[in-house]
C-alpha cells in the first residue's frame, strides 16, 4: 500500500520548518512497520500540494488552528483518494467536519495494522480509537523520509530526539493528547536514535521531550550513554520541580548547555490557577541553580490564563528582572481543545469563545496573537494591553 502523509502550512509562524513533524515520522514508522511504501510531503518546506495518482491512503496531521487549512486540502484529495485525518485537534474534536473518510484518535501504534487491514478489505470505519501507545511498540521515527538538515530547531543545526512520552502533570492550559501519563522509551533504542543522528551528521541535539527529567534513573542512563559515546551539544526541556545539582553536572558532562523550562508566571495566583504545582521561589532556585552552572536558561511565559491582571503582569515582570533568564518565550493562553479552560468554561468565567480556529494560535508572527476568548474580567482589550505590558516589561 501507497501512503503519503501530509504536514499542513502553519503561515501564523515565524518559522513553521523549525522542527520536522515528529508526529508524522512515528506514524510513517508504524506503516512501515506494516509493509506500506511511505512518503512525507511537509508543506512547511514545500509550498505546493502534488499528489500522485497510485496513492491508496493520504493522511494529514492537524493541530486546531491549521482546521480550515487541512479542510481545504482534504477538499482536494477526496473523494480521488481514502483520506485520514489525525493529530491534537481530531483527538479531542473527533466530531468535526474535516471531508475525511477516516479520523483518528490519540497515537497509532496499536491500531496502525487494523487502519490498514480494513482499508485493504474496503470495510474502514469513519473513526478509530488509538488512545495510548505502549512504550515497546514505539519504534523509531522514520527520519530517511524527510533531510533534517532543512530544520533548524531554535534557529540551530540541531534536531530533536523523544526519549519519553507524556508529562505526569496536569496542568489546566495544557491539551497534551497523552493526556497526563507518562511513558518512557527504552534506553536501547534512544541511543540507537542518538548515533543515528550524530551519524547523519549533527552535532547538536535537542531532547524534546516535554519533561526530561521527570525521571532521575531514565534520564542518567541516557546522559550516561552519551557521555561515554558522543562529544555533542544538549538542549533539554525539563521543569524546576525535578532539577538537582547531580543531574545538571551529568548534563554538563553529556554536552548540556541550554535548559529550557515552563516557568508561565512569576504571579503565584496564575500558577494556582494553571495547577502547575509548583511555586515561584522554587521556580527562582532552578533558575539560580541553572545559572550558577554555567547553563543558559530558556523560560516560557503564558500571558492571559484566566485571572491575569495588571498586578499579575507586573509580579511576572519582576520575576523576570530578578532571575535574569538568558532567553525567554512569550506566548498567549488560548483555550485549545483538550485543555481544562476549554473543557470547563465555567470554571475560568471564560464568557467567549472564538467559533474561528483560525485564531488560536500560542504565539505567531513577530510574537504577535489574536485574542480568542474573553472572562467576565478579561476582555480583548485587557489581553492586548497585558501582552504588550508584559512584552515592554521584560526588554
């Protein structure tokens, strides 16, 4: 069987090819796995949709504010083709009106071989329930079908490599289809995937995951390996809650110099209200801790959650001048499908939300956003303000 999966434009961003579509690459590998011919046509590289006539299977990824987009393009495969549809937003939103013949819900590896089966037998159903992949039938993401070397992971030569999967949080913004789980990906493969990046000519990788360190003895073994391996550049994503001074020195040694961290507020009432499950002094000592070893710290804020004022504004300000983060990403809370916010509206006071998925997007050209949903104290006005507030306090 012919397949080719297809990763939508994302024109909101700066840079929609700063990662390869990961998602999709694990996808190619289970239908590889199955005996399919697969290809990637990542539109973030390539601007036109071609499509050969010999495809038996074409599916898209979608994330929610790319719904309009894969609508259209699925307009142009169907009915010439069988379509799938996968990914974030049809996960939470299976009942939305893509035009495809097949949706899909949460991770493919266990239910790739039946999508396949059915298709050959031409008895498919409308939708398929994934859910949540065991850890061992996760293979190895099918990097051959794409030249990673046209991406450029925080504007570097690098690429990523997953060593786990989900976050055992459970934040209120968060739409993770992994929900709050949280599955690791055996050793032995993540240092196959390693070499294999390193022979395909990077020496700079990023460890994607959500949470590297939520795993102290996972997380060694991989640094470990490293260490005795390769002589590499590290840039990890973790939280301040599973920090300590061991692991960072083992990160050093592996080749860590940049750590990033979801800090979203220096306001501890934002934070309540996120369930981020941490305090603003601990996120400060991970920050000192960081930099007093020399790493340099990446912080990501949320401006606007439900419950942001001025006052909330000007304490994340201050956070920031007193911790100094040699970098720092601002994005804007959209309610996206998934997350607590969208699923209990009335829980945030949230009065409004936006019947357009066009405008919710995190963060878009030049930093900019449009605001998507309003509370009974935050109107759209109050978010412009904020966010420029927000944006002028920490130049």
């Amino acid at each position: 069987m012919k397949v080719l999966l297809v990763n939508p434009p994302s024109p909101y961003l700066d840079n929609d090819a700063a990662y390869p579509p990961m998602g999709l690459l694990y996808v190619a590998s289970s239908f590889e796995k199955e005996g399919c011919d697969v290809k990637i046509l990542d539109m973030a590289c390539e601007n036109k949709f071609s499509l050969e006539d010999d495809i038996d299977l074409v599916g898209f990824t979608c994330v929610t504010p790319n719904v309009n987009r894969v609508k259209q393009l699925i307009q142009e495969v169907y009915p010439r083709h069988i379509v799938m549809v996968g990914g974030a937003h049809p996960t939470f939103m299976p009942s939305e009106e893509f035009g495809a013949h097949i949706v899909v819900q949460g991770e493919i590896e266990s239910i790739a071989y039946q999508i396949l089966n059915d298709i050959k037998t031409e008895k498919f159903n409308k939708s398929y329930y994934g859910g949540l992949a065991k850890s061992d039938i996760i293979c190895k993401p099918a990097r051959h079908l794409v030249d990673l070397h046209n991406y450029r992971p925080g504007g570097e030569h690098a690429t990523p490599v997953y060593t786990s999967r989900g976050c055992n949080f459970n934040c209120s913004f968060c739409c993770k289809t992994a929900k709050n789980t949280y599955r690791r990906i055996h050793p032995v493969q993540v240092a196959e995937e390693i070499d294999e990046c390193v022979n395909a000519g990077f020496k700079n990788i990023v460890i994607g995951d959500d949470n590297f360190f939520i795993d102290h003895h996972h997380a060694k073994k991989i640094l470990e390996y490293i260490v005795d391996n390769h002589n590499i550049k590290l840039r990890i994503n973790t939280d301040s809650r599973n920090l300590n001074k061991d692991l960072i020195e083992l990160a050093i040694a592996a080749g860590c110099f940049e750590v990033s961290m979801g800090i979203e507020s220096g306001s501890q009432p934002i934070l309540d209200a996120m369930n981020k499950r941490t305090t603003i002094e601990r996120n400060r000592q991970a920050i000192i801790l960081l930099k007093d070893h020399g790493i340099s710290v990446k912080i990501y804020l949320v401006c606007n959650f439900p419950g942001e004022t001025k006052e909330t504004i000007k304490e994340t300000i201050d956070f920031v001048h007193q911790t100094e983060p040699n970098k720092i990403l601002v994005s804007n809370f959209s309610p996206l499908p998934g997350c607590d916010v969208f699923n209990h509206p009335d829980k945030y006071n949230i009065e409004w939300m936006s019947d357009n998925w066009d405008d919710y997007y995190l963060v878009g050209k030049g930093g900019g956003f449009k605001p998507c949903f309003t509370t009974t104290t935050l109107s759209k006005e109050n978010q412009i303000e904020y966010h420029q507030m927000l944006l002028d306090g920490i130049k």
